[in-house]
C-alpha cells in the first residue's frame, strides 16, 4: 500500500511539475505513471552506478553534483519514453528541482495525514 501511495505522488508530481514548466511536457496521466515508475527505477538502479563514477565530482561538489546525476536521469527518461518531453538540460534541471519541491511538499501532507490517524 505505502509503494502505490509513493508512485501516486510521483505521478501527481510529474503532472504538476509538467504544467508549472513550459519546457516540460507529458500527454494524459498514465503517460505520467510510467515516467514515475521509469524514472524510479532508473533512481533505484542507475544512479548508485553514476554516483560511484561521479564520486570524486560528488565529493569535490559537497553533493551538489547528485543534480546533474538526476537531470542526466530525467534526460534518459525523456528518451524512453514517448509522450514524455524535456526541451534541453536547463528544463531537466529545473524539472529535477521543481519535482524534487512538489514531491516534498505531496510527501509532508502525506505524512502529516498518517499523523493525524
């Protein structure tokens, strides 16, 4: 219940995140789903390996490198996926912010409806 309720936000904050920025764009919801679940698996799998290649970057950057790993991610998931969108890297690393922000702010109330219960 808890992995359906996390790609539900993540899905939520694709489509939010696609209709605050012009440069960014996704067909319908289910469209969405999908980049939700690629972008998550490329999160869960891809970016540990950019990470240990990256990490002189990382280190030197104090972790501020992590935000191009995850552009270079939204950008790999802009190309598998049709119907999917990202006009250039500036809109990836806006988009990487900007989903990063909604996503924390679906998470908090998330979590602070699981309080109140």
């Amino acid at each position: 219940m808890n992995f359906a309720i996390s790609l539900i936000i993540s899905t939520l904050a694709v489509l939010i995140t696609s209709y605050v920025l012009p440069g960014v764009y996704v067909d319908n919801f289910w469209t969405a789903l999908i980049v939700a679940i690629v972008f998550g698996a490329l999160n869960t799998f891809l970016k540990p390996l950019l990470i240990l290649f990256a990490l002189p970057a990382v280190v030197f950057t104090f972790g501020l490198f992590l935000i191009i790993i995850n552009t270079i991610i939204i950008l790999l998931t802009d190309k598998l996926i049709d119907g999917f969108e990202v006009r250039g890297f500036g809109w990836a690393l806006l988009f990487s912010i900007v989903m990063w922000l909604v996503t924390s702010i679906l998470m908090g109330i998330k979590k602070r409806d699981d309080q109140s219960e």
